[in-house]
C-alpha cells in the first residue's frame, strides 16, 4: 500500500526550496576560506574591478569608484573566487589605450595564500603575489646570482680543485645570502613587536578605564571539555589562551577561601635577583593553600580541584604532567575601596614565566589556569594587552595560558603577558594555580628561586 504525501501549497514548496538554497549557500561559504587582498594600480590608466559568476560569467563590479593610477584598493573576498581588472577610457579622448583602441583586460583569481597582492602593470597585466611566491622569487633570485658567482669562478678555474673550489663558493654565497634574508626578516619582526607593545600601553589604559568595553570575542567557542564550554582566544604554537566555564564549584571556593583566611599577607613579586619583594605594581593578599593528596580519594574539594586543574593542562598540552614537586594553589584576594582610591588593588603588566622566546629552562613554569571565585561589582578585567585579549571572566570560571611551544621549547615572545585590572567596588577571589615542567619530588618547585636557577646551582656560580 503506497504512502502518500501531503499536498503542500506552491508558496510553501517555494519557501522550502529558498530555505534549502541558502542553507546550501552558508555550507558552501563555510568551507570556503576568507582572504583579503589588495590591489595596486601602477597601469598608468584608470581601471575597475569586477566578480565573474562562477557559474553564470555575469560580471559584477567591486570598485566603486574606479581605481585611479596609483591608488590602492582592499578586496575581501574567498579563496578560488576570480576576478576581472577592466581598463577604463580616458576621460579627455574617451577611448582605451589598448589596439584599436580597445580596452584591456586580465585576471586573477584569489588563492589560499596570506599577504595577497595584485598589482596591475603597464598594459593592464596583472601580477598576482603573496606570502608564498615572494618567498619563492626570493629563493629564485639568490639562486641565480649565486649561480653567476659559479659561473665566473669556473671560467677563472682550471685543474682538478676546481669543482670543489666553485662548490665552496656556491654554499659561502647562499648562505650569505640566507643570512641577510633572516636578518632583513628578523628586523621586521621587531619593528612590528616594537609597534604592538606601545600600542598595548594604549589598550591597557583604555580597556582598564572603561568598564562598559565588552569583552573581546573568541576566535572559537563550540568545543567542550568534560560538559564545560572552551572560548579560545588565542591559538598560538607558544601562546595559547582558552577560558572554561563553571571550572570550580562554590564548595571548591568556599574550601579554598577558609584555607586560605588564616595565612593572608601582602602579596609579592620577583625582585629581578631571585628572590621576592613587596612591590606597588602589585597591590593584593595571597596564601599559599596546600593540596592533601592523600585525602583525594575521601572527596577532598581542594584536592578534586586541583586534579581539574592538572587534567585540563593535560588535555592542551602534551606533557603529562604530574602534582609531584607543583607549587601550592596560591589564594590571591582583591578589596575595591571605591573610585576615588588612588592606589587600588590592582597587577600590573606581568609574564607569570619566560616570556622573551628563548630556551624553555627546565623546572619553571609553563602555564597557568587562574580560577575566579568571586568577581567585583565594578573593574576585576583580566588583560592580555600584548594579544588584544580582554576578559572579563564569570564567577566560577577559569582561564588557561600557556607560554611554551612543545616542539621546538621556545617559550612565549609576550603574547600571554597579562594584568589584573583595578578593582574599584567589591572583592576578587581567584585561586592560581602556576603549572611547572621538569619538577618531581625529588627536585620542587621551591629548590628553584624566581629566576628559575636551582638554588644549588646558583651558589655554585
């Protein structure tokens, strides 16, 4: 017996036929992946540039207005997606310059490359470069200059030394020439580094001042961990930031807090010699809060969450690490006193490890997770000033950072350094936990002073 269908209206089918079409279109973009590029005309014409309909040929125009000699013109667009640079006539002859007076064109299609630029040459012809083929005609040029050098060195040279003569210049002039590349590379990038730290000052002050700023987006928030929501912020091979959700439970903050209250002082910082110091960067009260873990087993609530803790370093990071020889979870504690307090409680800009890209050095710290018990009524923010990175966490919730790349050991240039905003009404709890590598019972967190020299060896020097 057959089934039969419903009768639906024709307005009805239509609208499920446009709901499928769009649902079929945001699949397709999805995949797709986003580029910018931008386009130079060096043609000595005025030019514009449209879309070809992949599927129809239409042409659909991009610049408005035309894009003169020499100006420069920003294209968002997918990778795949090609492009047609049409010459324009001249407003004085109205004619193009082409034969017959034809207008010229040419074409480029949008890859998958970074750093994409289009530059239209004389004639309408179109260069098309990108991270990818400037480090390729980089390559391409060195190698031929060097092939050059080889060349005369083997008109000057006779007798059999002369292959390993040449070879000998051969490999002096690429890696000279590789040399000054990484050099000229190597300027850049600290110029650049230059710019983003006195743009962070900036940001810092701004971010801090301005409470109604919202917190920055996340480059991802779909993924869970044990039924907890993951933001990442940054995904960097030596720089990785994430925030969980409901990380910690009120029993766990309320258990952290009365171990916490009895053992309260003024907070301290690394003194720059190996050792700590009060410091008016840092205004806050700190305990020290000893795990049991022989109580674990019994449900122990500091203990449980300390495992939380060491478990999510693990999921990120592949070290294996282990409680023996970490420091302590450290309680610190924030009071506002109102927004005429002119010295509030407060951390400034700080790297909790190595933040300068060298060598990791065994036995110091690698990551962090800071837990959040209680949030202020006004200020509290976490910043990331370095990476754009404004937090502005919920209670219960925690972030992660890690600065320390896996496979090569290099730890973080600076992108996790963060603060702790001032807290002008109400009280910031949070519960930090310093995660280190390379420590055992055998060799504790605490036989290594704040420069991350074990004090054994440092009296040896």
């Amino acid at each position: 017996m057959k089934q039969l269908l419903p009768t639906l209206p024709p307005s009805m089918i239509l609208l499920l036929l446009l709901l499928v079409l769009q649902l079929s279109s945001t699949i397709t973009n999805a995949a797709q992946v986003a580029r910018s590029i931008q386009i130079m005309n060096e043609s000595g014409r005025r030019v514009e540039v449209h879309w070809v309909h992949p599927d129809t040929g239409e042409m659909v125009l991009q610049s408005t207005p035309d894009i003169l000699h020499g100006a420069n013109f920003a294209l968002n667009s997918f990778a795949g997606h090609m492009f047609e640079v049409r010459e324009l006539a001249a407003k004085k002859t109205g004619v193009c310059a082409g034969e017959d007076e034809t207008c010229r064109v040419d074409h480029f299609t949008v890859n998958k490359n970074q750093d994409q630029v289009v530059i239209i040459r004389d004639g309408i012809e179109v260069e098309h470069t990108d991270s990818k083929t400037i480090a390729s005609k980089s390559a391409s040029t060195l190698l031929d200059d060097c092939k050059s050098t080889a060349k005369r060195q083997l008109s000057k040279t006779n007798g059999p030394n002369n292959a390993a003569t040449i070879l000998e210049e051969l490999t002096t002039c690429v890696q000279n020439g590789i040399a000054k590349e990484i050099e000229l590379a190597n300027e850049e990038v600290a110029f650049q580094a230059e710019i983003r730290k006195k743009m962070a000052d900036s940001w810092e002050n701004y971010t801090c001042a301005d409470e109604g700023v919202n917190a920055t987006e996340p480059k991802s928030d779909d993924t869970t961990w044990r039924g907890r929501k993951v933001a990442v912020m940054i995904d960097r091979p030596a720089s990785k930031i994430h925030t969980i959700e409901n990380f910690l439970t009120p029993g766990e903050c309320q258990a952290v807090n009365d171990a916490a209250a009895p053992r309260l002082h003024d907070a301290t910082v690394a003194d720059g010699s190996g050792g700590s110091e009060l410091s008016e960067s840092r205004k806050a009260k700190q305990a020290g809060i000893k795990v049991h873990w022989k109580k674990e087993a019994d449900g122990d609530l500091i203990a449980r969450l300390s495992r939380r803790v060491y478990d999510y370093v693990n999921h990120v990071l592949p070290f294996d690490i282990k409680e023996n020889g970490q420091e302590d979870l450290m309680s610190i504690q924030y009071f506002g006193r109102g927004p005429d307090d002119e010295a509030p409680d407060r951390y400034m800009p700080h790297c909790d490890g190595d933040c300068t890209g060298l060598d990791f050095k065994p036995g110091n710290r690698m990551a962090t997770i800071v837990m959040y018990c209680n949030m202020p009524e006004v200020g509290g923010a976490t910043n990331f000033r370095n990476s754009g990175v404004h937090v502005k966490p919920k209670q219960y919730s925690a972030t992660f950072f890690s600065y320390i790349d896996p496979e090569t050991m290099k730890m973080d240039s600076g992108f996790t350094e963060h603060s702790g905003c001032p807290v002008v009404e109400g009280e910031k709890k949070i519960v930090t936990q310093w995660v280190r590598l390379g420590v055992d019972d055998a060799n504790p967190w605490n036989s290594f002073n704040t420069l991350g020299i074990k004090y054994s060896d440092a009296e040896n020097q």
